[in-house]
C-alpha cells in the first residue's frame, strides 16, 4: 500500500478509499513491462481463451489440445489472452486560463484532484504513472514508472504547479506522442483554450501512435452560462489586453460561439472515438471520476 505522511490538500481520504475498489481500465491493448489487468495486444498465458492456431515447430508442446487433434487428426495449438499492466500518463494545462474559478475553485484546482486521484488509483493496481505539466510548451515531464517514492514525486510537482503563462497546447501535444515510451493511457486535463481543427490534429496523432486518450474538459459555469449582469472588464489571464464590454451586447454572440465550438469539438471526438469528460467546475469530482470509471469498465478489452 501507497503511504504518503505529507497531507496532500488536493487529496480527499474519504474519496479514495471509496474510489479504491473501482479498477482504472484501458479500453485499448496496453504493453506494459509486467503482468496486469489489461489487455496486451500479444497472445500469453492467462485463464481466458482466445482461439485456435494451427501447430508450428517450436511450439509449447504443453498448449496443444489433443482433443482437437482427436476430432480432425491436425495439431492445434491453444492462444489465450495476455493481460498487462498499462502506463498513465497525466498531462495537466498550467496556462493562464486555468487559474480561473468563479465556484471556490479553480480550474487547476479541479485538475489537480483528478489528477492526483487518478494517479493514486493507477498505483494502487500496480500501473505506471506519470505526469507532464503543459503551457507555453511541456515545463515538466516526468515519465511514467510504477513505485511509490516516483508517485510522490508525481504529488509533489501537483502541488507545486502554478498557473501561468500562454497556452501552447497542440505542440505540446504533438511532442507527447512522439516521446511517450508504448502504448499509454494519455489522460488530458485543460480547458482546451484551441482551435478544435488543431486540437483534432492532436488526438489523430496519439491514437495513431496507438495511445488511448482521455480528455477531461475543464469549463466554468459562467463560460457555459455567460451568466454577467452589468459592464465587465474581461482580463486574457493569458497575458492579451484587457476588454471593457457590455454583456447584452455580446451575449448572443458569445452563447452561439461556444455552442458551435462544442459542437465541432464533440464531432472530432466522436471521429476521434476520444473518451471525451466535460466537467463544469461545480460539479463534484467524485461523481465524474465514479462515471468515468464505470464506463471505461463497461468498455473493457475493446481491441
């Protein structure tokens, strides 16, 4: 078991211990260095069977089946399935915008619980876990490795992250899936502050190096609701000038802006077949990582 005597204010007791007995499952095969709980795109012993292949020299003798052999006078050999364990690679936004939050909490601050639960339950069932913080491009990378001292050194730079700067996401992206070792499990947690053509790009280019990609898409409830009463100074937290406006002017325009960039966003996660979270920052994270969860389990050894 994981021990971690520095408190981690991002971390809830109560929540793991009630998320622990939820399995974190890949919905694609995994290469992982050791055995696990997910599937492997390689055939190796296990107690589930996969199929028949005809008998070739070299073969383990102890996997033929000589019942087949009896019914048609041929040799068969049995395949079963390989479970492996997977690596988790957390890539958590530090830019500008994700220091906002109208609820109490901010954007990073509802990352880093995700996040940091997500690390702790890959840990618990022996996975590999690591952590890269993105803004103006990668500002740290920690690979993932699979022991208890590299978890806290996961926590520890969650804690520390500030959010700052612009964001350079889809770069940042590009360079992820090139340099992650494997297949792995990309968990993205941002608000996604990026052309939806671009952020596309991104996924295609991940799941063509086959990682299994998840996106956690961080909004707060004023952004969905544009819910603004009298004249506003908005502030770019990304460094671009400051806007005076009047909300009944722009509001139209703004509620049908974002209605077509979540719309063309859910078209190239659906093209993508990205497991796509939007989260409003009011909602409890405990509730959104319990439906994550779930559904990942109900799609388990898709291959």
């Amino acid at each position: 078991m994981f021990s971690d005597r520095h408190p981690r204010r991002f971390l809830d007791a109560q929540v793991l211990s009630r998320l622990v007995g939820m399995p974190l499952f890949a919905r694609r095969p995994m290469q992982g260095s050791v055995s696990g709980r997910h599937a492997s795109p390689h055939r190796g012993a296990s107690v589930e069977f996969a199929e028949y292949r005809k008998y070739v020299p070299g073969d383990d003798l102890r996997r033929l089946d000589w019942r087949a052999y009896g019914r048609s006078d041929r040799f068969y050999v049995k395949e079963f399935e390989a479970d492996t364990n997977l690596r988790c690679c957390l890539v958590v936004d530090t830019s500008g915008s994700m220091g906002f939050g109208s609820q109490g909490v901010t954007k990073i601050d509802y990352a880093r619980r995700i996040a940091g639960t997500l690390g702790y339950l890959a840990s618990q069932q022996g996975d590999a876990v690591g952590l890269a913080c993105v803004a103006g491009g990668i500002l740290r990378n920690l690979p993932p490795r699979r022991n208890a001292p590299h978890l806290r050194l996961v926590l520890d730079l969650l804690e520390e992250i500030e959010p700052k700067g612009e964001t350079q996401l889809a770069p940042a992206l590009h360079e992820l899936a090139e340099t992650i070792r494997q297949r792995a499990l990309v968990i993205i947690l941002s608000d996604l502050f990026i052309e939806p053509a671009l952020l596309n790009e991104c996924f295609q280019h991940l799941r063509f190096r086959r990682h299994d990609v998840a996106v956690f898409h961080l909004l707060d409830p004023l952004e969905l609701d544009f819910n603004f009463r009298r004249p506003m100074r908005f502030l770019d937290m990304e460094g671009g000038p400051s806007i005076f406006a009047e909300p009944n002017d722009i509001g139209d325009r703004y509620t049908k802006a974002l209605h077509q960039y979540l719309d063309q966003l859910r078209g190239f996660v659906l093209e993508s077949a990205i497991d796509y979270q939007r989260i409003s920052l009011d909602q409890s994270y405990e509730q959104v990582l319990i439906r994550f969860l779930v559904s990942r389990a109900q799609s388990k050894g898709l291959r």
